[in-house]
C-alpha cells in the first residue's frame, strides 16, 4: 500500500513522504502570498484613503478633487509603511532612498489614474454627489491598483538576486530523479577506464 503519493506527508519513520513542489507551484505559491499580502495592505489603504476622502469632504470646502487627492497621499504614506514592514519585508532592503523615490514617482502615477477617473466623473460628466464620488474614487483606487502592484513589485520592492538564484537551484535540485543524478550523465563516482 503506497500511501505517501496520495496523501500528505507524515513525515515519520514510515517511509511516508511527500514530493518536492515543482517549481512552477512554488513560484505561484510566492506569488498568491505576495498578491495576499498586498491586498491586506491595499484594502487598509483604502479605508484610510476612503474615510480622510469623506472626511475631508464633509468638513472642508475643498473640492471633491482636491479632497481626494489630499486623501490619497495619506494613503500613500500608510501604504508604504505597510509595504516595506509587511508585504515586502524580505526584499533587498540596501537602496532605501532609490526605493522611497521610485514608491512616490510610482505612486504619483496611481494618484493621477486614480483621481483621474473622479475628476471625469466629476467634471466631464457632472456626476458629484457623496454616493457617485464614492463610487468613482473607488473605481479609480481599483484601477490605479493594478498599476501599483505590477509597478511596485517589478520596480520598488525588487527581490534579492541571491534568493532568486537559490529557488532556481531549489528548483532544479527538486526536479533531478531520486538518485540524485541528471539523467544521460554519469555519476562523477563512475569512472571510465
């Protein structure tokens, strides 16, 4: 009875174990995890950008724009703390300056998506009441989202080389037989003679 390819692994003296992840899943693994922790960190930022918004509507004379946009940079500056201390706490941490540079010049891209879509909305179509500029500062944050992610984890918080070659070792160590040798090559044991 084979119950170690079927099951998990129990890890005892039975014999029972289980596979090595391919590479591919554990590099999908990486990344579900990665996008979890950003969405953790991105729907806290946006009850924070949700209420400074609202509040800053409700109890200034600022236009709807400008109330949006001073809610986005605290937003931002929530967002990066949640970031760097959370979601990316393993990556390269040596050019703090460069990183905090490229997160504002990134995320001054976000506020202009984002406030971009309530300003259309706003101006273009006169749609300006709470319940419409809720909705489309929303939609806006959901689109400039998109944006942050993909520029943030490629240009911000960028993995350390030395990890990446060690999964790429990992990953091929994984893949060889249970012999531990590479198929088609002789053993450096074996020798010709």
């Amino acid at each position: 009875m084979e119950l170690g390819s079927k099951g998990g692994s129990t890890g005892g003296s039975d014999g029972l174990h289980t596979p090595p992840k391919s590479a591919v899943r554990r590099r999908f693994d990486q990344f579900a995890a990665e996008v979890a922790k950003f969405g953790a960190v991105g729907t806290a930022g946006l009850l924070v950008n949700l209420l400074v918004f609202n509040l800053v509507r409700g109890t200034t004379d600022l236009p709807v724009v400008r109330a949006s946009v001073t809610a986005t940079v605290v937003a931002i500056c929530s967002n990066y703390i949640g970031f760097r201390y959370f979601t990316y706490r393993d990556r390269d941490k040596s050019g703090r300056t460069k990183e905090l540079t490229l997160f504002l010049l990134f995320s001054a891209v976000g506020l202009v998506i984002e406030n971009g879509v309530l300003y259309a909305a706003t101006y273009g179509f006169g749609l300006d009441s709470p319940l419409q500029s809720n909705v489309f500062k929303f939609v806006g944050i959901g689109v400039a989202t998109l944006f942050r992610f993909w520029s943030y984890r490629t240009w911000v918080f960028r993995t350390l080389p030395a990890r990446e070659a060690v999964a790429s070792a990992e990953s091929f160590l994984d893949e060889l037989p249970e012999g531990g040798t590479i198929p088609g090559r002789r053993d450096q044991r074996q020798r010709v003679g």
